[in-house]
C-alpha cells in the first residue's frame, strides 16, 4: 500500500509502505473510510520536533473492520469501527479511571501510521467502538472527527470543569479550539469567548456556538476576557495551542478557583510556579482519553445532535497528503480530510 | 502592646507596636488567646523572601473579640473567635465559589501582625468565626490550628481529591504536611503514605493517621511510592513544601489522572510544561481559602473528632518569639504555640 512518511521539515511524500498484518493476536486491521491531518502533525512537520528515521505519520482513523487477530472478540470483520490515537486495553486501573490515554500498556497510534488506506490497530478489544450498522457516507467525516480532534476538544473543556451557567474561553482557534467551544455548548456552557483573528474560524466557532470574538493576545487578551467577567476572569478556559504565550494566557484568563484544561501538546513552556500558585486554578491536560467519551460523541453525531466534521474545510484524495500539509501548515485549511 | 518584628535573615525581635485600632467601619479589635509561627513565617526569616523594611510578623489567631467597627454585625465583643489568615468579605463571586484567599477585597493578614496580643481583623463579618461559647483552654491550640495549618492541610487534601479508598502521598513532614494526614484520614483514605526521615514527626504522621512511612526522597521516594501502588502512583498527592524537588516529587508521585494538592508556598519553582502534560495529573493549589473550611473544622474540634493542636511541640511565653523562629528553623520544633 501506499501512505504518508515523514521525511523532515516540509517533507510528507506519499509512498510504499508494507501492508499491516496482525502481530499481535489482539489486533485488527482496517480498511480505512478516512483519516486527516493533525494540528500535532504540524510540530514535527515544522521541524520543532525532531525524529531519527523517516517517520510514517497520522493517528486519527474510522474505518470498517477487515480482520482480527484471534483474542479479539468485541468487534468483526465488516463492522464499522472508529478508535483513539492511543490504543489502550480499556481493563486496567488507569483506564477504568477514564484515563485511557495512559493505559499501563498505551501504544501510540501514530507509530502506525493511519494516513493510508489500511491501518493496524492494537489491542483491538479495548481501543475500538463499532456502530450500530453501517454509517452513511456523510456522516464518516463526523466520526473520523470523534478519533481525535473532537473527543481533544471534549476532554478540554472536560478538563476546564465546563458546567452550565459557565464563561468559557478558547485559546486557540484550530480544529481542536472550535470544537472545545462546539463541547462546551454542548455541556451547558452560557458564555462562550472564542479567542481568534481569523474571519473563517471566527464564523465557525460562531456556528458551533461562541458567543463572543475577542482578537486580542496575550495581555490585552486577558484584560478583555478581566473585563467581559466584571474583573473576576473566565471560570473555565480551554488553551488549545501549546505554547509559553497561550499557557499563560490560559492562567490568567481563568478566575481564581477557576479551571483550565489544555490540551495543545506543550512545547518548550515553562509555567511559573508562585504565579500558578496565586492564581488558585485547577490545571488539568494532556493527550485526550478519546476512549472514554467515544461512545456518547459517537452517539451526539449519529443522532446528529452536533456536526464535527464541519472542521474539515479541506478534502483531498490520500495521494495529495502533502497538500493537506501544506495547507494546515499555512492556516489555508483549518483542517484536511483525506480520503484514501 | 509589643509584638513581633522581623528586621532582616534570623532577626525578629519582641517590641514596641502601635495597638491596633478600628480603621473602617468593617473592622473587628481581637485580644489573642494564642497565636504562632507558620512555617512560611521561614521564608523570609531565612532570606528567602525580602522586604522594604521592618515587618510585623504572624497570621495565625484566635481569641476573643474586644471591640467591633460600626458596620459589623456577624460577631460581638465578648465572643471567641477564629479567622483565616486572609480576611475575606465572604460575599463577593469568589468567595462565594469558595476561593475566600481570593476574595476580591482579600486582605492579607500577615500585614497585622498576629504574633501579638492584640489584632486588627479586616472585613469582620466575612472573616471571623464565632464559637457558640468560650472553649476550654485546652482546646485554643486545636483551634488556632484551624486558622491557617489545618485548614491548609485541608484543602491541600481537598484539592488532591482524596477520596474513600484512595491511596495518598504526603510530600513534606512539617505541620501542613502533617495535618494533611490527619485531613486524609477524616476523608477516608485507606492508605497514606508519609515521606519523612524526622523521627517525631513520623510518629505524630502516624498517631494522625499515615499506615506507611517511606524515607526516601526525589525520584528514589517516587519509585518507593511506584512499588507500593502496583506501579501507578499515588491517587492524591500533597505537596506542603514549596520546593522544585518537592514539586517534582509531587507530581511523579501521582498516577495519571490522579491529583495533586500543592499548598508550600513554592519559590524557585518552574513546572515543566511537556512534562506536566504526559502526567495526566490534575493540579492545584495556592493560599488556602481556609474561611470555606472554618466552620467544619471548628466542628471538629470543638466535638474532639480531631486533635491538630498536637502539631504544637513547642509552647513558649510571646516574648520568648525569636526562641520559637529558632526552634522551627533548626528543625528543634515542629511548630511553636505562642501565648501572649
């Protein structure tokens, strides 16, 4: 088969690669229906992370079942099936916390590579969820969203303690940002403060449920959100970048006793200690238990209770995966769709 | 009156201050049954913290109200009362999400100097907590504790969720740390673990409550803690030191998902961002809003479910203050009671 490898800075080519086969006898294979690009993608695309050989890339995936290793017995070849971008085996003490993310056994979806038409999935019994039947073609790209970039944007806001009543705010008007507003909609939230300049963005997180744009950065930034909540801060803030400047950002929006759930996988940020002390947040991230709330997102899509695959504004052929790149990379796309 | 003043590293001396007086019309005059030195009372006594210029010492009281502002109407002279070491207005947003050490009017109280006879209380009706008559004697220690080292340790347990069943680690042996046992104890945490190498405070951590001891320290104290949770690490984490290792520890030491309390008034400290993010751990702390727990707590003491006042070791005459420093500084004393 033919996929996405990684070779440095700005280089996806779309090459051969071995068909996955069953190693373990808790896997499964896929048959892909779609998969995408990841804003995490972009890190070691834009060269801030580094990686030693060329590296086969993507970790978000729905697909139909083609075979199963000889443990697996939760899902069969032929169904419809969407899975984290950690598998993980769903039993252990972490995972029945609902941290599945950090499974004692969690494998790293990526490391397989989902941006091609077929896909090895370990531990196939905890990592997968099947659907009822078979899925219209027009709502796969609302599932292939729950793999990732929605169940990033639910944990966020999750994370952040989103309750009714509650002001949110959103650093970060990527895919994973507008979709923290699209789940803190969905939880309750009463105030929604999308944190963008971007006319597209703006207009989406608008339609997923924002009720307020607010353009300014960094401290200017905070003053409004200070000023939006009669001085107290936001009680809840999704930060959806990863950076020092969006960290901070996130901390100081938040009311005292306030929550901040960040999801952008951090680089290079330092967070101050006596600052984070005074502050009174909660603080609460990391790489998103997908596999917790994948049985309700893929219900809320299902019922067509939410639309998340409107964060794909970018639909390619599997064979212009460097475009899909290209155009995240320089914010064209909010998000690419790849269809192998 | 005469009280304590601290003028640079290892010099606080007993002298003449101005009595306090009713400033604003919200104010309440206590005149102190006890007061005592607060571990962070070491900050700046070591150097640690700087200074303009010579500074009233002391946050902790209790004691019995002599004279009230013309606005107050919660408390009355003739009445034994207890406060936090901020005082609150206990009506604003924040406090009444239960965030009173960041009530919007919050008024630090180390700014009064409590290690004196006489104190000035700030926003009376919203700090204090009255008595229903005049306690004991023998239980003013137990409820000077509540004013700030109990109820820190409170909500140090608090805000590392502790649970019925969970496994807890205490990362720091001194008062805070110890009644942080005591506090997981009273919220029904089956195991908790004390890191300590101080042999009569891991006797007290274990008439409080601590089923386990471990002494060692940094990344070897968190593998101890590692071995004796199946691997995982600890499901609540306090942290009532301040330090980067403390913090570190802290954070190692809890199992993804878990989280840590952090009430050491950090200094030096710097968390690492990537690193926090793969934790999965929940973390907050800052100033306890010590006033939210208060009337529980006094609860407490008043029925003898709790006895904090053991963390007193050390119990000396008010002028004997600089006597009481050394002691906790060289590690002498856990805490100094301070009887005016």
């Amino acid at each position: 088969m033919r996929g996405a490898v990684l070779y440095g800075p700005g280089d996806v080519r779309f090459e051969e690669r071995d068909d996955p086969k069953i190693i373990e006898p808790t896997d499964a294979i896929l048959r892909l229906s779609a998969t995408c690009v990841c804003g995490s993608d972009l890190w070691p695309y834009r060269g801030a992370d580094t990686f030693p050989q060329p590296q086969p890339m993507g970790h978000e995936y729905c697909g139909v079942v083609e075979e199963v290793g000889r443990e697996v017995t939760n899902v069969k070849p032929g169904q419809f099936v969407v899975g984290s971008f950690f598998a993980s085996d769903n039993t252990c003490p972490i995972c029945r916390a609902g941290y599945q993310s950090r499974c004692v056994d969690a494998r790293l979806m990526g490391n397989e590579g989902a941006q091609a038409p077929y896909l090895r999935v370990p531990l196939a019994d905890g990592t997968l969820v099947a659907t009822p039947e078979m899925p219209p073609d027009d709502m796969v790209p609302g599932l292939l969203a729950t793999s990732d970039v929605l169940g990033t944007g639910w944990f966020a806001a999750d994370a952040a303690n989103v309750r009714p009543g509650h002001t949110v705010a959103v650093v970060g008007d990527g895919a994973v940002g507008l979709l923290g507003v699209l789940s803190a909609k969905q939880m309750g939230a009463e105030r929604i403060i999308m944190m963008s300049r971007h006319e597209a963005r703006q207009k989406l997180a608008l339609e997923f449920g924002a009720t307020d744009i607010v353009t300014e950065r960094g401290d200017e930034g905070v003053e409004r959100i200070k000023e939006m909540t009669g001085g107290l801060g936001a009680h809840s803030v999704i930060e959806a970048v990863g950076t020092q400047e969006s960290m901070m950002q996130s901390i100081r929006s938040a009311r005292p006793g306030g929550h901040v759930g960040f999801v952008g996988v951090t680089h290079g940020v330092e967070i101050p200690g006596m600052e984070l002390f005074f502050s009174g947040v909660h603080l609460h991230g990391g790489p998103a238990p997908v596999r917790r709330y994948l049985p309700h997102l893929i219900d809320l899509v299902l019922s067509e209770s939410i639309d998340p695959g409107r964060v794909f504004d970018l639909t390619l052929p599997l064979d212009q995966v460097a475009e899909g790149y290209r155009a995240m990379d320089e914010r064209r796309a909010i998000k690419t769709l790849l269809c192998p």
